[in-house]
C-alpha cells in the first residue's frame, strides 16, 4: 500500500550510483544519507546506514547490471533498513537484472527471473526501473508481489535520435524490439521497421532484413533495449551495411557492454552508439533523471500523479 510521506524521504545508493541519486534527490526534495559498503578482508559485506533513519521512507538506488557483485549488499542494506526503523523501502533500479531467463528453455534451467523477483519482493516495498526486458511476461506484477512503476525511455531516445541524426529509419534487430522501436518512432512519425532474428545461441544469431524499399538514403538506426554481447545489433549493422545501408547508429536503453562487444560493433561498422545511463558507461549519454523522478515521487508518495 502507498503511503504519503512528504518529510521523511531519504535516498541512498549503493557505490557507483552517486551522479543519478544527487539528481535525483535534487529533483524530489529528498536528503541523501550515507550508505557505507566495503569489503572485509576475507571477501564479505561490510554495509552501514548513517544518520537516524526511524520512520522514514528510503529509496535506494542501485542499477543493477554486473548483478552477481551487488546482490548481497543490496539485499543485506535493505534489510538493515528495515531493522533499524525504516517504514517504506523502494528500490530504484533503472536496468533489471535477471528479466531474460524468462522461461525454462532446457530442462533443469533455473528460471532465474522469479526467483529474482522474489528476493527483492521479500525485501522491498517498491520497486521504480526502467523498460525491463518484458518478453514473456507482460508485466512486472507476474513475478514481483511490489508495487512497481516502469518507465520508458522512449521520449529521451526519440528526442535524441531527432535532435542528432539527419532522416532516420528506426530499426529493431527483432521481433522484441518493436514495442520500443514504435514507442521511440510514432510520436515523431519516424519510418520504422523490424529485422526477423533467430537466436543459435549465447552469441550466436542470423537474422533477414525486412522491405526498406524508398528508405535507402535514410540514415539506419537500430534501437534496443540491450547490447550486451553486441551480437544481435552488430549483426543487423553487418546485414545493413551489406545491402547498401549508411553505417548505422545504435541507440539503446541498457548497455551492459559485455567482453569485446564494442570491438564487435565497431568491426561490423557501427558509426555510433549511445544509451541512456541507465548503466554507467563512456557510451550512456542520454540522462534518465527527469524521466525516474516523477515515478518515485509517486511510489515515496511526494505526489499523487
Ligand atoms: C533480446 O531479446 C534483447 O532485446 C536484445 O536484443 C538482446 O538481449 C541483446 O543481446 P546481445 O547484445 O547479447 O545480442
């Protein structure tokens, strides 16, 4: 249940979130505390909470990509915050971890998805993230029992996309991708198409491209919501650039950049990439701040829209 609590939010996060959580807290009024982590010597979690935290709301904000490293500070910070007194805890998390093994694809698999979810609806009151990976489930609620506000990134890419590139055509790399591509192209009558992939494995993937016929002289703009291995758009910049294309540019929400994906990218012949900062990245130059700060107004109960 949301509650209002106009005098008692607080935001902290864990390291490496500092930039988002200062424009964050600039935005809502909010009073940044501390929240110390540290190693011990043996690998452990040291995690401390400073400051009198009794009856507060507290947001915590922790992007969540390179997961395996974070989760057990995340889970033992929240923990602590609800030992010590804190009556609303929330997550704000702009990349979602854990969203793509949404099905047992082979016996035995561990459908790591909702047992995600469960963890940090154990320990969470809220959650506010942005354009999770919502393949086969169609919401968050499926998975999560939180109450949960997702964003969309789309109206920082399109303004990004028709402030910097001269008659695009946005492209998904596959059939995914079109809620973005549509969300990102629509409101300013961009042309947009979608290429058909079939995925052979980690990295592995072929793809067709689809009519582009009248679009040759656009300049082609392939948008998802994550590069991780690169694969999937360095082969749609190979299968555009082979047929003629300009070398595309490629924006998209989540880069988790992964071993040698930029080398992939830039060998296939992408001219560009950027992403939101939703991640932290040389490549995130489209800032979410503006965009999250309104939904986690609403989740601490600072407004009611
Ligand atoms: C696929 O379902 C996603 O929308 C992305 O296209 C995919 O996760 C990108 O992964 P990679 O960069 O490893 O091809």
């Amino acid at each position: 249940m949301r509650t209002s609590d106009h005098t008692h939010c607080r935001i902290a996060c864990l390291p490496g979130n500092e930039p988002l959580t200062r424009a964050l807290a600039e935005s809502l009024g909010c009073e940044v505390v501390e929240l110390e982590h540290r190693r011990f010597p043996d690998g452990e979690s040291y995690v401390r909470l400073h400051g009198d935290l009794s009856d507060t709301s507290l947001a915590l904000v922790a992007t969540l990509d390179r997961p395996d490293d974070k989760i057990p500070a995340l889970l033992f910070a929240a923990d602590l915050a609800r030992d010590i007194g804190v009556r609303r805890i929330g997550l704000v998390a702009p990349y979602l971890s854990y969203m793509r093994q949404d099905q047992r694809f082979k016996p035995g698999e561990a459908l790591t998805s909702k047992t995600f979810a469960r963890w940090l609806s154990v320990h969470f009151d809220w959650l506010a993230t942005v354009d999770p990976h919502l393949h086969r489930y169609a919401s968050l609620d499926e998975i999560y029992s939180l109450d949960s506000e997702v964003v969309q990134a789309a109206p920082a890419l399109t303004d990004w996309i028709s402030n910097q590139v001269a008659d695009p055509v946005v492209i998904g790399p596959d059939a995914e991708s079109e809620q973005w591509v549509k969300a990102v192209a629509e409101p300013e009558n961009l042309p947009w198409r979608v290429i058909t992939k079939t995925r052979h494995g980690d990295r592995d993937v072929t793809m067709h491209l689809p009519d582009l016929s009248g679009l040759e002289t656009h300049t082609p703009v392939l948008v998802d919501d994550i590069i991780s291995s690169g694969g999937t758009v360095a082969e749609a910049t190979r299968l555009l650039v082979s047929a003629g294309f300009k070398a595309p540019v490629v924006v998209a929400v989540h880069g988790l950049f992964g071993d040698r994906s930029r080398e992939l990218l830039r060998h296939a012949g992408v001219s560009r990439v950027v992403c939101t900062n939703s991640v932290n990245a040389p490549e995130s130059d489209i800032g979410l701040s503006t965009l999250l700060a309104p939904a986690i107004a609403r989740m601490t109960g600072l407004s009611d829209h």
